[in-house]
C-alpha cells in the first residue's frame, strides 16, 4: 500500500509530461480547451451560485480527526452495491452532452473507467448510445434516466439498458424543469439544441415512432417537450420499479421524508444530490443532507452522493458520514476536456491514489470501518 502510494507520486513528479492535479488546475486547463458556451455550461450553477459554492463550502467545514498507530498495511477500498464488488468506492456521475468537451465523449469515459472498474452512470442525454457505449467498453455501466412525458419512453430506454448489459438504473427526480441558469441565457448556450444529447432518442424505436417527422430537428424538437416533466410523481416511480428487474435508485434526494417514502415505494438505493448546484439555488449542500438521509433510512437501501466532490480528502468525508460509495463530476469532465480517455483516466488515478492516502492517513484500514472516523465541524 504504502509502496503503491509513493511509486504513484513519484511517476506524477517524475513524468516529462505535466498534467492538471488540482481541481482548480483542471477547471482552468478545461477553460482553455472549450469553446465559452461549453466550459460555461459545466461550470456554472443554477441562478446566484449560492449553492454551487456551499456544496464544497460545506466539505472544507468538516474535518477529519484521523487516528495513529492503528496498522493500516492492508487497505481494501472495495465496496459491495447490489452484491457487485467493486474495488474503489468511486463512480463516475451522470454526464450529459460530452461531446462539449471530446469528440470521444461517453465513448472515452467508459474506456477510462473500466480501466479501473469504476462503475460509470450513462446519461440519458449522452451524446452516444448506451448500445454503442456498452459496445466500447466492458466495465460495469449503470443508466441514469431522465423521465418522459411519453413514459412509454422512459419504459423503451430502461428495457434497452437491461438488454445491453447495464447493471442498475438511476431515475433523476431532481429535473422535472431545468433550473434558473443566468450562465448559459447569457452565453445563449444550448447543448441539448445544438443535437450532443440526442444519440439515445434517435436510436429509440418508440421515441422515434412518436414524432411526425423524423429529421434532426423534429427529433430535437422531441426532445425538448419530452425531457421537462412536472407530473413526475410516486406512482411513476412505483410503475418504473416493476418495469425492470435491475436496481433502481433515485438521485436527486435531500429531505429525509423523501428518503423514506423512497424506501417504502420498493428503491433500491438513494443518491443525496443536488445536481452539482445545477437546478434550485439556495438549497442545503449534498453533504450536510447526506448524515439525516443516511439517519432516516437506517441501512435499509445504499446511499451515495454526489455533488462537490473535488478530492480524496471529501471522499472520506462522505464515507464517513455515512455514504456507500460517492459520484464523481465535474473533475472528470474537466480530465476529458484536457485530455480526451487520457484525462479522464489521470483524474482518475489521482483520485484512487489521494483516497487510499487519504484513508490510511485517517488510522481506517477498511472502507467498512469508515463510519467509526471522528468527523468534527468548523
């Protein structure tokens, strides 16, 4: 472990090629490689930022009280979800549109991410099919889905996703309209018109049978006035459950109430998330949500996280505080912007790396003994 960990370092000084290590490093190296409307658009939050800024806030007021002489040669960082192992507690964050940053898009992060067998959730919105992603790369995928006002759909993808391997299925319930974003109005920035979010939609046969006309723009078209669905409720989640025999889980939670009523509808696991800051501002980070979210569910179902994750440091954080594994975004992103599969495989290596340091620092040999770490707040 320890060896692992020096040789790790000393490749990253030793390398004749530097690449970002720094979130903030990566953030300006993919500043530099998008065009405006795209680096603005996986940057910014919904309206004033507040909440945007508090998801990593929140992650600096918490601090790790770490134990010594507690042995920790034979670190295991594997994690158990859905009676799969995984060896890192680590996946990478649904995504959509990638081809804002790499022509490679979700073609390039499922290659990367299987390198390490970090499970990545597809986008419903991805800008290659999960049929072509799933040909691409044989590391474990999940599908993230994003509701449609023809649920018919929604029922299609998720039939779709079963049959092309994808091993759990992620309903966002956080989107039923988008969020108040100031960026993207002012840069008149439109991924989804511009067609990087269509490959699932155009290669869906009751999609496709529900338009008039199926030329790019009425499939664009389509899409907008399926993908915002304010009539999402409980009882499409209960009709979604029984749809598949995969996982299903919600991301997108924050109250406890909802984490409970999640519960007793049948899911399977939760995502605490608040969409990276992306959809309703001035709401509680995912981190503070995350401990009464784990409280109210009392290991019934798995919980994860997203949202403000930078570093190894607030991966322990959120293991700590009761997180089964959490979800990697904006980093990763950013990696693929800098350096296409390359990029994203850097970051994540360094984010492996910083968390098996981070954890054998902490005095904790076993993710399992993560909830026992002291977490005090500033």
């Amino acid at each position: 472990m320890s060896t692992a960990n020096v040789d790790a370092i000393l490749q990253n000084i030793g390398s004749e090629e530097y690449f970002p290590i720094s979130y903030e490093e990566l953030e300006q190296g993919a500043k530099q490689k998008m065009s405006a409307g795209a680096f603005g658009y996986v940057r910014s939050g919904a309206g004033g930022e507040e909440t945007l800024r508090k998801n990593e806030d929140s992650f600096k007021k918490l601090s790790i009280v770490p134990r010594v002489l507690s042995d920790v040669a034979g670190l295991d960082t594997s994690i158990n979800l859905f009676g799969r192992i995984y060896p890192h507690p680590l996946l990478l964050a649904p995504v959509g549109m990638l081809k804002m940053a790499d022509e490679q898009a979700d073609l390039a992060v499922a290659k990367a991410a299987a390198e390490h067998q970090i499970p990545v959730v597809l986008s419903t919105v991805a800008s290659y099919s999960m049929e072509e992603v799933a040909a691409a790369a044989k590391g474990p995928k999940w599908f993230q889905l994003y509701w449609s006002n023809n649920e018919e759909v929604s029922f299609s993808m998720v039939k779709r996703a079963e049959e092309a391997g994808y091993e759990a299925i992620v309903l966002t319930v956080d989107t039923v309209m988008m969020g108040w974003r100031q960026e993207d109005m002012r840069n008149r920035f439109s991924p989804l018109k511009l067609g990087y979010g269509k490959a699932n939609y155009e290669t869906d046969p009751v999609f496709l049978n529900s338009l008039g006309s199926q030329d790019s723009d009425s499939i664009i078209q389509g899409i907008l006035d399926n993908i915002h669905h304010p009539g999402l409720n409980w009882k499409h989640v209960a009709e979604l459950k029984k749809r598949t025999s995969l996982p299903l889980l919600l991301k997108g939670i924050l109250h406890p109430e909802d984490a409970k009523l999640a519960v007793a509808n049948g899911i399977d696991g939760l995502i605490v998330s608040n969409h990276g800051g992306r959809q309703l501002d001035g709401v509680i980070s995912a981190i503070d949500a995350l401990p009464h979210v784990v409280e109210s569910v009392n290991g019934s179902v798995p919980v994860l996280i997203d949202s403000g994750i930078r570093r190894g440091s607030d991966v322990v954080k959120a293991l700590a505080l009761g997180a089964a594994a959490v979800l990697i975004g904006r980093p990763f992103v950013y990696g693929l912007a800098v350096g296409g599969q390359n990029g994203v495989e850097k970051v994540l290596e360094n984010f492996i790396q910083e968390t098996k340091v981070s954890i054998s620092l902490s005095g904790v040999s076993s993710i399992k003994d993560l909830p026992s770490l002291k977490i005090v707040r500033a």
